[in-house]
C-alpha cells in the first residue's frame, strides 16, 4: 500500500490520507480547516475513489467530504458508525449556515454524502475492492473511531484523534498493535494534560464559588461531547445549582440518546439529560440569566452561535464567571480572551470583568498516553507524525526516533509512505 497525506501535515486540521493498494483507493478523512476561510486538504478526483473512512463528525476530519459528491456520477461509500453519520450531518448543514460563501459545495451534497454512507459496528471488516477496513473505538467523541486498513499481508493503522484516557462519557481508545505502519495525531505530543479528577474537582469548585456570589458561570463548549461531558461532571459531583444547555448541543444531545450504547454508562447520561435544563429558545434564554445558574452552550471557541447572547450580558459584572474547557485555536475569540482578556462583542472589543479561568478536558490523549501507545508497537513499525502543529510534529517525531528506537517521521502534504 502506498499512502499520500493530503492534510494535516505539521497543522491541526484537513485531515486527510489517500490509501493507494494498487487495486483501489480508499480516502482515509477529507476535513477542512478554518483560519478565516475554510482550507481544504490536496484535491482528489471523486471519480478516483472508491471509498472513504469517516473517523469522526468533526469537520477537520469531515468538512470535505460533500466536495466528493459534487457533479460525480460515480456512487462513492462512505464508511463510519451511525453516530459519526448523524453527527457530520448537523455539523456540515452548520458550517454551510455560517460559512456557505466559502464552500464548493451546498445542501444537496451533504444529503447525498449521507444518503451514500453505511453505517458499521466497531470491529466489524468491511471488504473495498480486496482491502479490509475495520473500526476500533477511538474514546474520542461519541462514534469517534481509530481505522486499520489491512492488504495483501500489510497493516496501517490510523488513530484519528485518540483519547487513552476516557473520559464521563466514553470508555478509553482501543490500541491496535500488530501494525506495519501508525499514522499518530500528535495534537498534545509535547504535554500532559492535566489529570482528570482535578480538572472536574477545579471546575465544580468554580461553579460553587461564582453562584454563591449570585452570578452566573458561562462555560462555552464543543457542541458534541464536551458540552454533554461538562453536564456529567456537575452532576456527578452532586452540584445544587441550576445547570442549562443551549444552542446545537441540544440537537447532539438527541443523538447521543438515541444511541447509547455507544456510551460508558447509558443510564447515568439519561439521568443526566433529564436533570439539565434544555434551552429552547430566546424567552427561555433571557429568564436563565435572571438569577444564578450555570449554561453551557456552543460556540467553545466563542466563534458565534448563542455564546455571544451570552458574553453579552456577562462579561461586564465581576460577579459572573466564564470556564474555558474547549481548545482554543490561534486567532479565535476564545484565545484572545485568555491571553488578553477582552472579547469581540457587537464589532467592540469589550475589558471583561466576569472571571476567566482555564481546565483541561481535553478529548486527545496527551504526552505520556502518546509515548506510551507508541512504546506498544514493534521495533519494525514504522511512525508517521500528524495532527499537531509544526513543532509537535517534528518533535514527537524526533523524539520516538531517539528515545524508542522507532522510525518516525513529519510528512508534509503530498508526501507519500510505502507499506
């Protein structure tokens, strides 16, 4: 097998990898990456296809998929679990509201791509013209998955993004180890993250504290898992107050009750979605924040959605707080406010005087989780770094090659590995 990175080459985003077995080509990913305008991952031909692994609804990993769908007259299937499916959907139709202008594609191709989608279980082989695909649970988000491919005799293994840790919500990643060749994320390659009992302890400790001086805790989210996540952590740790959830990460609630048993504890989450408030609109937005609560909404990156009714009527009054507990990309509303501790509201950048602190619920594994699946592979394996900015690319690379004896390497797009 021969395999090209289309993207995410020494960035986090596009991720993209083209499986070339001679006999078929099989599109591992097809995301996008936004800084201002969405970027796309090397362009492939859709009549060239023959299949595409989904890894997970997020759209540095899915956002290009609809492209494929555009004027092609050849039937492409795409692979993931039913909640990557229903979950790309809700995001893709979201990136089309806010950024259409930018798209080469609309509506219809979305509903083509998931009208062309087959749902499959983790663990179960899925034959594309002779090589065999299987899923394994990556713990990432919801469905998220790790993709091994295996022809004649070879075997890749593609993490996507990974969490060895679990987490709430998720039971930890699935490591596949008999492998000839690992394509790593290596989002967090140069640090740990900080364990997970303090950051949950940290957090509901802060909510304690903002509505015990009448204020209101603001926690901008992932609309997909760490929104629900963030709900689990407060209600298991028996917190008293009012706790809402608003915007997008309602419709990603209903799907992740429909599918459950994707879930660590399946009932412990019902309760959970019962014991949250749901905000369904503006009136139930605006009585809220009449009195001390916490709300947990979209965007995490405070790009848009109902964050910014939020920040709006926060971000003035010292009393309040905001948790940031969502990666913050460079150039990000969300990034500014922590460096800089002003946000961009109505076209004016506003001091904010609500508290800020930062936790750590990161949904990729770290430093030592990283080092420690690496370690678990053969001497004759080789590592391909991928997912992280420039420096953990070629850090993390380095570093397998000095300490674990592996060879490793950064690719730059259009680079290509042999199997």
């Amino acid at each position: 097998m021969r395999v090209t990175v289309l993207g995410s080459a020494r960035e986090v985003g596009r991720s993209a990898f083209l499986v070339d077995t001679g006999k078929s080509k099989i599109l591992l990913d097809y995301g996008v990456m936004f800084k201002g305008e969405p970027l796309f991952p090397m362009h492939v031909k859709p009549k060239d296809i023959d299949g595409v692994v989904l890894t997970h609804a997020h759209l540095d990993h899915s956002g290009c998929i609809p492209y494929l769908f555009l004027h092609s007259n050849k039937s492409i299937t795409v692979y993931a679990t039913e909640p990557t499916i229903e979950l790309s959907k809700i995001l893709l139709l979201d990136m089309i509201k806010v950024s259409g202008f930018y798209l080469p594609f609309e509506y219809i191709e979305v509903m083509s791509m998931v009208n062309s989608s087959k749902a499959v279980e983790y663990r179960e082989e899925v034959e594309i013209d002779g090589a065999r695909v299987t899923l394994h649970n990556a713990g990432h988000i919801i469905g998220s998955a790790s993709i091994v491919v295996e022809y004649d005799g070879r075997r890749l293994f593609y993490t996507g993004d990974i969490n060895a840790r679990g987490s709430m919500m998720l039971d930890s990643a699935e490591i596949v180890r008999d492998v000839d060749l690992v394509i790593t994320e290596s989002t967090y390659a140069l640090e740990d993250h900080q364990p997970r009992e303090e950051a949950e302890s940290t957090l509901v400790e802060f909510a304690n504290e903002v509505i015990d001086r009448h204020g209101i805790l603001f926690i901008p989210a992932f609309s997909v898992e760490r929104a629900q996540e963030i709900a689990c952590v407060l209600k298991a740790h028996n917190f008293k107050h009012r706790v809402a959830i608003d915007g997008m990460a309602l419709k990603a609630n209903e799907i992740m009750l429909k599918h459950k048993r994707f879930l660590k504890d399946p009932e412990f989450f019902s309760s959970v979605m019962r014991w949250v408030k749901w905000i369904k609109g503006w009136s139930d937005r605006k009585r809220l924040i009449d009195e001390p609560c916490v709300v947990i909404s979209p965007a995490g990156m405070l790009v848009g959605g109902n964050a910014l009714f939020y920040m709006q009527n926060i971000v003035d009054d010292p009393r309040n707080g905001i948790a940031i507990v969502s990666y913050q990309g460079e150039g990000t509303p969300g990034r500014m406010l922590l460096e800089k501790g002003v946000a961009l509201i109505d076209g004016e950048v506003r001091h904010v005087k609500a508290e800020v602190r930062r936790f750590d619920f990161s949904g990729h594994s770290g430093r030592k989780e990283l080092f420690d699946m690496i370690r678990s592979f053969s001497s004759s394996t080789k590592i391909v770094t991928v997912h992280g900015d420039h420096e953990s690319c070629i850090k993390f690379a380095e570093e397998i090659n000095k300490y674990l004896g592996l060879s490793a390497y950064a690719p730059l797009v259009g680079e290509s590995i042999e199997v």
